[in-house]
C-alpha cells in the first residue's frame, strides 16, 4: 500500500510492505531524493495499511487491534516512531449475543483523518459525525461532506471489499449489505481538477 503527502513540491511517498518494511522518499529532493527503508519493529504494524495525516505531516499506521498508531516521517521520526495508544470512552453497551456476533468477524483497522480529531489519543463512541460519510475499501480510507455530493447520505459509513457492499447508518445502526464478487473493490477519493 502506498500513500504521499499532497504537497507537489515536497511530496513525499510511502510504501508499506506486508511485514516490516516501510519505505520513504522525496522524489523532488534534489539532492537526495533516495529511498529510505525502514524496519518497523512492533509486528501489530506489520499487515496495516500506511495513511498521510495532513494535519501533523506524517504517515501513520494503525496498529492490529486497533489501540496503538505508529507515526513515522523524513526527521525526528524515521528511526524511532511515535507511537500513540489509543483510549476509547463511552463505548456502546452491548449485549451478550451481540458480542458475540462481532467476536466471530473478520475486523481491519482504518484511519480517516477528520477535524474534529482528538490529539491526545482518546477515542470517543459516536453516533454521529453529522454531515460526513466515511469510506472505506482497499484503497485508502477517505471521508467527505454529504452536501457536497447530490444522492449522498449523511452520518454513514460506506463499505466495499471482494465479496461484500454496505452502508452502516451511525445514528440507526442499520446495516445494509450485499454479497457478490467485485473485482476493483476500491472507493476513490474525489480529486480537485482545477490544476
């Protein structure tokens, strides 16, 4: 999985490899512009995908079970990340059967970048994002404005993978899903065309 900041004129790319291996470089870098190779050492990163975090210029990688993020860039971070363990409040109380269908599923971490982010690591149940829909597939995580897209629903998250479509209603908790086979199980992120 690859991901690069948006900056043309310091881009820089990631590469993830399954295992420990993440590669940096700063293609525009005129007088450096090598791949950096990294050995990440803590395998709860090794089979997460890489996302760019605008807001902090870094890449982050999700940890397996979703309580640590490893953050990692060109400087002080290229050695030694910055790890983040997550804290979650206010979980929804679920019941025993309920628990007991989301232990039996198959589950993969994600990060999407939004404002109202918190800094400190603490992780909040929500039923509401209000007027954002998430997107999530196997290309890289995204969330945008439901406004701004005629037909779009807002407070979802939206799901496609191999052999399953569906849309998660954050406020109702309705699930809709459809099994079939797709071949390009990616959602792609709108892009500005003014350029």
């Amino acid at each position: 999985m690859s991901s690069s900041s948006p900056e043309e004129e310091d881009c820089v790319v990631a590469i993830k490899f399954f295992g420990p291996p993440l590669s940096l470089c700063r293609p525009a870098a005129q007088s450096n512009s090598e791949w950096i190779n990294i050995r990440i050492a803590n395998p709860c990163f090794f089979s997460s995908r890489v996302m760019f975090s605008r807001r902090d210029g870094m890449f982050h990688i999700p940890g397996s079970g979703g309580h640590l993020i490893g953050s990692w860039d060109l400087g002080e971070h290229k050695d030694h990340p910055k790890i983040q363990m997550l804290r979650f409040h206010n979980l929804a109380e679920l019941t025993m059967s309920k628990l007991e269908i989301l232990h039996s599923c198959s589950t993969s971490e994600h990060l999407v970048e939004s404002q109202t982010t918190d800094e400190e690591g603490n992780g909040f149940y929500t039923e509401d994002i209000g007027d954002l829909v998430i997107f999530l597939s196997r290309a890289e995580p995204f969330c945008v404005p439901a406004s701004s897209f005629p037909g779009m629903y807002p407070n979802r998250v939206e799901i496609f993978d191999v052999d399953e479509i569906g849309s998660v209603n954050l406020a109702t908790g309705i699930v809709s899903t459809r099994n079939s086979t797709f071949n390009a199980p990616y959602f792609i992120p709108p892009q500005n065309m003014e350029h």
